[in-house]
C-alpha cells in the first residue's frame, strides 16, 4: 500500500514536471508573438503622421458612429415604453418607502440631537470653566 502511493506520488510529479516543462517550452514562443505584435503596432504608429493619424481616427469613428446609431435608436425606441412602465411601479414604491422612513428618521434626528448634547455637556463638565 506504501509503495503504491509513493508510486503514484512519483508519477504525478514526474507528470507535473513534464508539463511544466511543456508551459516553459510554449510560453516563449506566445511571448514572442505578442512583442512582435507591439514591436509591429509602434512602427505603424511611428510611420503614421500625426494629421494623417487623426484623420483615419476621425473616419474610423464616424463608420462606427454610422455603423451604430441605427442600432441605438432602434433599441432606444424598445426600452422607451419599459422605462415609462418603471416609472409608473417606482413611483408608488417611493413614496410607499418613504412613508415608512420618514418616522425612523424623525427618530434617529432625535437620538442624534441627545447623544451631542450629553457629549457638550460632558465635554463641559470636563473642561475647566473660562
């Protein structure tokens, strides 16, 4: 019994090991690919002039902008009836929870007001008299 769970002890880290080894072998490569990717990115960039960059930004928003708004106003126009049919639910909820928390803030207004006035008046009563 022993020796099986050593063996399988050693086997499970010889296993681990191999595939560790594996990673390490993998990762270099990945790393290299995405260096490469950045390397490639700042040497466009650096070959780009600065107006010709903030023209094809500008182009590139306005496709997205065209691209979108048929989209956004399609969806806006769905949502419309649902966020007047909150509206009708929230409104009756608020005023129904603030009806309830309208006496416990009455209430904390209150302890509030006698905790600082035993804290002046013991603060007072420590203090000497001017």
């Amino acid at each position: 019994m022993k020796f099986s769970l050593i063996t399988i002890l050693v086997v499970a880290l010889a296993i681990g090991s191999e595939s560790a080894s594996l990673v390490k072998r993998d990762a270099p490569a990945e790393l290299e690919k995405i260096a490469k990717y950045f390397q490639d990115l700042v040497d466009n960039l650096k070959n780009v002039e600065g107006p010709e960059l903030v023209n094809k930004a500008n182009a590139y928003f306005e496709q997205s902008r065209a691209q979108f708004q048929p989209m956004v106003e399609k969806l806006h126009e769905q949502l419309k009836p649902l966020s007047s049919n909150i509206e009708d639910h929230i409104k009756p909820l608020a005023a129904s929870v603030q009806a309830q928390v309208a006496p416990l803030a009455g209430m904390v207004q209150t302890h509030v007001k006698d905790v600082l006035k035993f804290v002046a008046d013991k603060s007072k009563a420590i203090l000497p008299p001017q």
